[in-house]
C-alpha cells in the first residue's frame, strides 16, 4: 500500500467527515480492510522459477560492451571479425552469431564490491522491459553462476582429483544438478526442502510447491509432494459435472471411497491418500481459484489463446502469437490470489514454469531472440499482474527468479554455440535490490589458435567457469524466505538445504542480491 503524508491524510478524512456517521463508519471499514490486505500481503512470500529448458546462451543474454571485452566476444562470435583479427580468408560456412553493438540495451550497474570496475555491460535487443524492471531497481543479475562443490580455478580442473559437480555438459544431469545438487535420480530439489522447512506455516501442505506444465525435481522434498497443474488450471473429477460413466450414484460413491481410511493395505492406502488429495484441492481451488479471464492477469471474454495480454511480437517476422510462458505465469499469479482462501491458507510457496528452446547448436541468432522475446513479455506481464492484484501490490512479496542447466560456449561453431558451465541470471521482484550486475562478469580476453582463451574466468572454448555456486543462490533466496543460517548451511544439525556453502567464503554465502 502506498504510504500517504499527514496533509493527504487530513485531506481525505475531511472529506470523509462531511458523510457524518456514516464517513466514519466507512473510514473505520476502510482502515481495517486496508490494514487485513496489508497484513496478509507481508506475511506471505513466494518464489517463482523460470527454468531456460535446453542451456540458455548467457554470452547473448547479457553483454559485455567494454573495449576489450567487445572485441573479444566479436572475434568469438563473427567469423568475419575472427578472420581480420587472424588475417586469413573468413570461412563461407560459418555465420556470424554476434549481435549488433548498435542494437544492444546498455545497463548501468554500481560495482558496490568493486567487482567489476571498468566493465560496461548490455542486454539482448529483445529485453527491452526487464531492462525497463532493471532500471527501476527491480530486477538485478547474477553473474557467471552455475553448480560448483567449491570455488575452482582452471589449475584445480587439471587435478583428476579435484571434486568438481558430476556429469557436467549433460542436459538431463545439469538439470538435476541445478536443481538437486545431484545429477539426474535425486529425489529431492531445493525448492521442495526449502519448503519442509516451511511449509509449516501455511493451513494445507499440498499448495506448498507448486508446478505448472512441469513435474521437475526442483519442486520435490522429503515430505513436500508437488502440486501440478496444468497451464490450463486443475483437473475437475469427472470433468465437474457430479457424474461419473454419467451417474450421480458412482460419482458419490468414489468419492465416499476416497475418503475411507485403508489401514489392512499399504498399497491401497497410499492411493487413497493420493486420491483424496486431489479431491480436497479441487475443492479448495473451485471455491478460491479466480477465473483466467478476469483482470488483471485477463481480458475478460478472451480465450487464453486470443487474450491480447497473453500474446507477444516474434521479433522474426513481426507476428502477433500467443506465449505459452506468460499462460503459466498467468495461473501462478491466480494461484498467488488464491492463497488465503478457504482450504489453502498460504504464507510460503514456490512456483515452477518453464521455457523450452534454449539448446541452441544452431541458429542462434533466430532462435535466441525469439526466446528472450518471449521471456521479457512474460516477465513484465507477470509483474503488471503483482503490481495490480486484488488486495494489494505483491511484487515485493513474490521473487522471480530464472535458472538453466548450463550456459554455452562463447565460440562460434558454424551458426550456433555448443553446451558450457556458468551463466548470467535475472532476479526480479520488489525486494530485490536491483540495478546492480553481482558477482565478478567473466574478464574476457584474447585466446589462441586452438580456442584457449588467456581469462582466468574463460575455459576452451569460451565456456563460462563459475564463480558463484548455486549454493550460494540458494542461500541468499533462502534467507529472504525466512530460513535460518543453520537451516541453509547446517551449522549445527547437519542437514543443509544448500549442501556445499559451507565451502565457500563466509561473508559471501549471501551474495546480497535481496534487501
């Protein structure tokens, strides 16, 4: 809620006064509405993951647009740079996937840890409203993270015995590892532990981690089970109609079973339970769930397909289509004006959506932009939906936040760029302290005739080292959700939810991102 001075403050009860009793009457209504929305809104928080399925290209997302280091990302990325800088003959079959200076959207950052001193930084043409959030001080960047057992050197990674994360450059392990700590069979993610620890607080459990057109392990815990749902909303019991094979009397009679306890049989049991669970949260959302198409997340009498809100222009051809992204985002913000509902009585949750396409070996140029269209659409419709919600602004209640497997290879491989290590996030909400580029933005530097580049932060190839764990993420978001030190990095119990921070420098476990 907006604060007013003590003059606007007279202002409007002056106003008011003149409606006698009844001014006072509903200046008294007023104020305890006002005070309920504003106590409900503080004390609930919620995180949202945009996962970049396929290992988004980190080296396009976020640019470095100083001298040294545009001429380096240039020659690695055009072929016809490369070939003047080399003085040979540029290759025919090898199209550039550098992006025009001209075209960039420059960013500045305030190098609070003198980090990144003389850098200057841009983001991809198609950004143009996360730079908008960016500018604001409501969206930051992560720089050059990505999974690490400890912090690691290019001379740790020429001892076999160094512990480095298992099975890197692999989609399906990087995605559990991002995600789990483990590669791909763990059965726990951090956003699933994180609510363990939690989840306490809220009326139901089942609203406590909740994916949208995903079942990812990031979204698992120990006693924390999922909610999925899909980015058309909840599935109904016999489509809501009360019947089941068309009767009413099988219909009650399932449900009646649902709701018998099975002791005798373990199996049976655990599918009752199951069953009854979904039956419960149906309830819960028929009641509490708004509909898709009422503002501010809807037009009202759209289709999710035609809904001007939900479409975006694909900078490749100037069409008008509809983003599957902003569709989840669009139940997660319903879901988020759900929480206080009968039945569901939320004060922590998590959110997973996701966007696929990032695996970009080729094409890069086209394919990439179509994507970070899509993301910045998605993005600052999300927050038009916070910033409008029913009962108040809840930006600074809901951290957004996005992830991926791996980055990629600064090196040109013909018209795309291969799977890498380390990228550059985006954090986005309220309570983010924005307008700032945290962590050291990898130097870049001249490299060789076999693709090894003279940057401490560079590997083969161009690949990102990082610098920053996911631990280290993970215990910033963790803090600002309310988990203690020994909570996130097991001080004492010995159970941490960010397994390796304990490896890292203690006075940088919270990398400072979250006011």
């Amino acid at each position: 809620m907006k604060p007013i001075n003590r003059r606007q403050f007279l202002r409007h009860t002056s106003s008011l006064g003149a409606m006698g009793a009844c001014g006072a009457w509903l200046t008294n209504l007023a104020a305890i509405q006002n005070a309920s929305a504003q106590s409900s809104n503080a004390d609930y928080k919620a995180l949202v993951c945009i996962f970049l399925a396929g290992g988004n290209d980190a080296h396009n997302t976020v640019i470095p647009v100083d001298e040294i280091s545009w001429r380096c990302y240039s020659a690695s990325r055009d072929p016809a740079v490369m070939a003047q800088v080399a003085g040979i003959v540029a290759p025919d079959n090898v199209v550039s996937i550098a992006l025009n200076k001209a075209s960039l959207l420059n960013i500045n950052h305030r190098n609070s840890l003198n980090l990144n001193t003389g850098r200057s930084f841009a983001l991809h043409p198609q950004l143009k409203r996360i730079q908008a959030l960016y500018n604001q001080s409501s969206a930051a960047i992560v720089a050059n993270v990505g999974p690490l057992v400890q912090p690691t050197t290019k001379i740790d990674l020429l001892d076999d015995s160094f512990p480095l994360p298992r099975k890197l450059y692999s989609h399906n392990d990087q995605t559990a590892t991002w995600q789990s700590f483990e590669p791909e069979g763990g059965l726990g993610g951090w956003g699933g532990l994180l609510m363990d620890r939690l989840s306490s607080l809220n009326t139901n459990k089942t609203f406590s981690a909740i994916g949208v057109d995903n079942n990812a392990v990031w979204l698992n815990g120990q006693t924390t089970m999922p909610y999925m749902l899909g980015s058309s909303g909840f599935q109904l019991m016999a489509g809501g109609n009360g019947q089941t094979f068309g009767s009413d009397a099988i219909y009650r009679a399932v449900r009646s079973a649902a709701s018998t306890n099975y002791t005798a049989d373990l199996i049976t049991g655990d599918y009752q339970r199951v069953v009854s669970r979904a039956l419960d949260s149906e309830s819960a959302l028929k009641q509490n769930l708004p509909a898709a198409s009422l503002l501010p997340w809807g037009t009202p009498g759209s289709t999710s397909q035609a809904d001007p809100l939900l479409r975006y222009t694909n900078p490749n051809d100037g069409s008008n289509q509809f983003n599957s992204l902003a569709l989840q985002l669009q139940l997660v913000a319903r879901m988020i004006s759900a929480r206080s509902g009968s039945g569901i009585g939320a004060k922590r949750q998590v959110f997973m959506v996701s966007l696929g396409g990032f695996d970009t070996h080729s094409d890069l140029l086209r394919q990439h932009g179509n994507l970070m269209a899509k993301l910045d659409h998605a993005v600052d419709y999300f927050q038009k939906c916070l910033t409008q919600m029913p009962g108040g602004d809840m930006r600074s209640q809901v951290t957004t936040f996005t992830a991926s497997e791996f980055g990629r290879a600064l090196v040109n491989n013909g018209d795309g760029c291969d799977h890498g290590w380390g990228g550059h996030h985006f954090v986005i909400g309220g309570a983010v302290k924005g307008g700032e580029v945290y962590g050291r933005y990898p130097q870049f530097r001249a490299f060789d005739g076999d693709g090894e580049f003279f940057s401490d932060q560079l590997l083969r190839g161009g690949v990102l080292l990082p610098e920053i764990s996911v631990d280290q993420v993970v215990y910033t978001l963790g803090k600002w959700m309310g988990l203690s030190d020994d909570e996130l990095s097991g001080t004492s119990s010995g159970n941490p939810l960010a397994p390796n921070i304990g490896n890292f420098d203690a006075s940088f476990k919270d990398i400072g991102f979250m006011a």
